[in-house]
C-alpha cells in the first residue's frame, strides 16, 4: 500500500487498504461494541474519517495503526453515547445440563467472557488479539507505558478463563 497515494486521494489505493482492514477493524469494533451493526457502522464511519483526514497522514507512519485508533475512538464515543455501562448482571446466564454444551458454540462463549472485561480491559483484548498489535504498538494507540498494557492483557485473559472454566466447562480445554 502506498501512504502517498493515500494522501492524495488515490481511491484505488484507498479501496486497497479497505480490502486489506475490512476484517481486522471489524473484529477490532466487535470486541469493543459487542454488536454487529454497531460495529459495521463504527468500522464505515472510521474509514470516513479516515478518508477525510488522509491528507495529515504521516508517509513514514503506521497506516493500520492509525486506523485502529480511529476505529477505538468512534467506538468508545458510540458506546458512551448508546449504551449504559456493562455489568456482570449482564452476562447472560449459562444454559444448563446438555442443552447448553449442544447450542452454545466457541464464539457465543468467548462473547459472553468478553462482556464481563472493562471497556479498558476489552480495548486491550481487541487490539492485541483482532489487530495482531504487540503491547508497545497498543500502548502507543492508548497513550499508556508497554508494562500497563501487558498487565491489562494478562488480568484480562485470566478474568475470562475464569469466567469461562466456572459457566462453560466444556469449553474450557479450548482456551
């Protein structure tokens, strides 16, 4: 992908790196809105701003970086805006006995583990797993040292473990 060609307006380039993102920057928005259409619309509305913000582009800079900040922040704004804080009275209620091992599948688990994290924690999760980012990268995106970062992701994944091994224990040899 060429930044210049970016910067000038080149929407081939620009349908490029739309092809190259799609995927990454909606799996990004779905682990922080927890919402199909409200991720597809955040991921439409960053590359919007994206496109109208391309000419301040850095050439040397990290395009899919700066893309997930734009996606992380339209989120953040719309999960403030649209919905009240999560809880853990949210979490739905596992299924019992059977029933539950044969309807509940790897992604509908690891969704209900994700609503348990703190925006903080979520926003950490998403980059590192959906973006392939290492802590130094998302603690640029976040303005927060590397250490704060690896921390947060650690305190994360236990806390989904746990959430999983104590609701899903047929799921937790997969994690």
């Amino acid at each position: 992908m060429n930044v210049e060609q970016l910067i000038a307006g080149n929407e081939e380039a620009f349908g490029e790196l739309v092809r190259e993102t799609r995927g990454l920057l909606m799996s990004l928005a779905m682990g922080l809105v927890m919402d199909r259409e409200e991720a597809k619309d955040a991921v439409q509305d960053s590359y919007l701003r994206f496109w109208r913000a391309r000419r301040k582009l850095d050439p040397e800079g990290n395009v899919k970086a700066y893309l997930a900040t734009i996606v992380r922040n339209v989120c953040l704004t719309r999960l403030k805006r649209n919905r009240p804080q999560l809880s853990l009275d949210s979490v739905p209620e596992p299924e019992s006995g059977r029933e539950r091992s044969t309807t509940l599948a790897v992604r509908e688990v690891l969704h209900a583990a994700m609503r348990i994290l703190t925006e903080k924690e979520r926003e950490v999760v998403a980059l590192i797993h959906y973006m392939g980012m290492d802590s130094r990268e998302v603690g640029a995106v976040l303005g927060q040292s590397d250490s704060t970062i690896r921390s947060r992701y650690q305190a994360a994944r236990i806390r989904m473990r746990n959430h999983i091994i104590r609701n899903y224990p047929e799921f937790a040899r997969t994690i």
